[in-house]
C-alpha cells in the first residue's frame, strides 16, 4: 500500500479529477480569487482524511482501501464510457454508477462538515435530555413536569461542547451509514439518471465532486435523509453532466446548454469547501463567482414541553447490506485499547 493511499485522501478521486485535467494538472480556483495550477494528484486532497485514528496497521486505513478496491476501481471505467458516449449502460454498469454518485455525496468535507454543523446544534438538547434524566435517577423519583422544565433549560444554556464526548470515527461511521441512504433514494421507483452533453468545454468541478438542489432552485447542506425532490448535478467532463433527478423537464435532446451548466457551476461554487477546478485552457465562467464561505446549517429553534406520551422506540440505522461495509462498520465500532498500554489485550 503506497504513501498516498495511506495519507494522502482524494475527497474527489483522481480519475474523476483527471477528466478535467490538462497535462495532469489542473487549474484551482480559491475563495479569495487566487488560482494555482495543480498536479491531480495533490488536488482535493486531505491528508489521513479517512484513517481510523484508533486502529493500528492496514486497519487505520481500511475505509480509504476500501473506496478504492471496491468504489474508485469498478466505478472509473463505467463513469469513463458515460464520458465517451456509452449511453444508456448497462443495468450492472448503471448500478456501478449510482455508487459513484452516491459515495461523492457522503466521501467530502462538505458532508463531514454538515454532520459536525447538526452535531453542534443537537448536542446541547441531548446533553439536556441526559441531564434530566441523571437527576431523576439521582433523586430516585421522577421530577415533576416543571422540575423537568427547569432542569432541561439550565442544562441547555450551561451544556459544553460536544468534544466532551468526542468520537474521532464517527465521522467515518456517518459516512458509511448515510452512503447507503443515498444510494437508496438515487436507485428510487420515479428516478432517472439524465446525461447532458455539450460541443464546448462549459463546466467546473468543485472539491466536493457533486453538487444537490434543491427544487426551489437553492443548493444547500442537506439532510443524510435526501428529500426525494433533490437533483444530484455530477459534472462527469467539462463537456459532459450527469443529473440524478425525480423530475421529467430535461430535454435530452437539447444537450447541455449553457443555462443548465450555469446551474451546474453555480452547484459547484456553493458546494466547494476550498477549491473549484477546471482544464487550464478553460477561461473562468462568465457571471460565476465564488460562494465567500462553505456552506452553513442553520442553527434550528428548539421547544420543549413535557412528554404526554410514552417515548416511543429508539430510531435504528438501517441495515448495511454489503458485506465489506458491514465489516468496515464494525471495526469503526469496536472498542480499542489505549495504544500506549503495553501488552493490552484485545
């Protein structure tokens, strides 16, 4: 296992990347405007991005393995022969990309940052749910509905942060299970992959691969729970875009028109953490600019009333079907001995 599979981790792999390259580099767009022509191999990169910071050996780099062997390698030729003209695929190759699609969605720094963003606002709420129930149990006695009120909303205004429980794999736990929430809502009864083409080199690329809009028009940080109205705009080329949409208003025939690859840019400005790349040639967009900040989730306005009914069961994650991923999850799980105690068992 190379240097790179180990450290260095595309949040958009390099045969996507390469799609958009010139003499394998490609020129970065950033946030303040600066533009650096870029090797692909060092472009939408975060170093130990998904190492299992708990595990020793091939074990800390299980899920970066397994998004080559398993997601980059059998997807790369199928996306290629979508580029190529190979269209519609064949429905194992069609499978095959609705994988890619739905790994590009959870694989980025804009999914993880949508989990800690929700993580941040929830935390104070649960940690005030755990607060009164501590007491209760402190107490021996269930506390009056105003008791509860009072012990919930002091709670709430003092809890801490939520790196008092800080998890460093739950990140990589979310990415797994809302993987196989996407890829459910993209293989859905009334959806369709819509693949667009152009004569001209019209799109850009973002750090974060894919970009979802909503049906408003609007593109945000969206729920792992997709909304079934969301389009995914995955530009495939400069020349090429491919749309997972519920919706029947894209007209095939018309190709990829600058309207629609102005809305695809626009997806990628919003949805790039740091960089938007394209082919060194390719002039800048006119009308695009750069979004002047990553995306934010609004903070939600909490109520509380005392419960009038008996809570109902646990929410359950859903099954992970594939085997690999199963295993995946379950080291992500695991308990692990401290790595400085000498001789700890496992």
């Amino acid at each position: 296992m190379g240097a790179n599979t180990s450290k260095e981790h595309h949040l958009v792999p390099k045969y996507w990347l390469r799609a958009f390259a010139e003499d394998g580099h490609v020129l970065g767009r950033w946030r303040g405007g600066a533009e650096h022509r870029t090797p692909v191999r060092r472009a939408a990169v975060v170093r130990h991005f998904n190492t299992d910071l708990l595990a020793e050996g091939e074990q800390r780099v299980a899920l970066e393995t397994y998004l080559d062997r398993h997601v980059d390698g059998p997807c790369a030729p199928v996306l290629r022969a979508t580029r190529e003209g190979q269209w519609p695929l064949p429905e194992a190759q069609h499978a095959l990309a609705l994988d890619a699609l739905a790994w590009q969605v959870v694989r980025t720094q804009a999914f993880r940052s949508f989990d800690e963003q929700v993580g941040r606002h929830l935390f104070p709420a649960l940690w005030a749910m755990e607060a009164v129930e501590y007491c209760e149990e402190r107490l021996e006695r269930p506390l009056s509905q105003a008791e509860r009120m009072e012990v919930f909303w002091t709670a709430l205004r003092t809890a801490p942060g939520p790196s008092v429980i800080g998890d460093p794999r739950s990140a990589l736990r979310a990415s797994i299970r809302a993987f196989e929430r996407t890829r459910d809502l993209l293989a859905a009864p009334g959806r369709r992959l819509v693949l667009l083409r152009s004569s001209e080199p019209l799109l850009v690329l973002s750090d974060s691969g894919v970009a979802l809009r909503r049906k408003d028009g609007t593109f945000g940080l969206t729920p792992p729970l997709l909304p079934e109205t969301i389009e995914v705009f995955a530009p495939l080329s400069p020349t090429c875009l491919l749309i997972s949409t519920p919706r029947t208003h894209h007209r095939v025939h018309q190709g990829l028109t600058r309207k629609i690859a102005a809305k695809a840019n626009a997806g990628a400005s919003a949805w790039c953490q740091e960089a938007v790349y394209r082919p060194p040639s390719m002039p800048w967009p006119a009308r695009l600019q750069l979004s002047g900040a990553p995306l934010e989730v609004r903070a939600p306005r909490l109520s509380a009333l005392p419960a009038q009914h008996p809570p109902g069961p646990e929410p359950a994650h859903p099954k992970i079907r594939r085997s690999e991923l199963r295993a995946l999850l379950e080291q992500l799980s695991r308990e692990q001995p401290p790595l400085s105690t000498p001789g700890a068992r496992r």
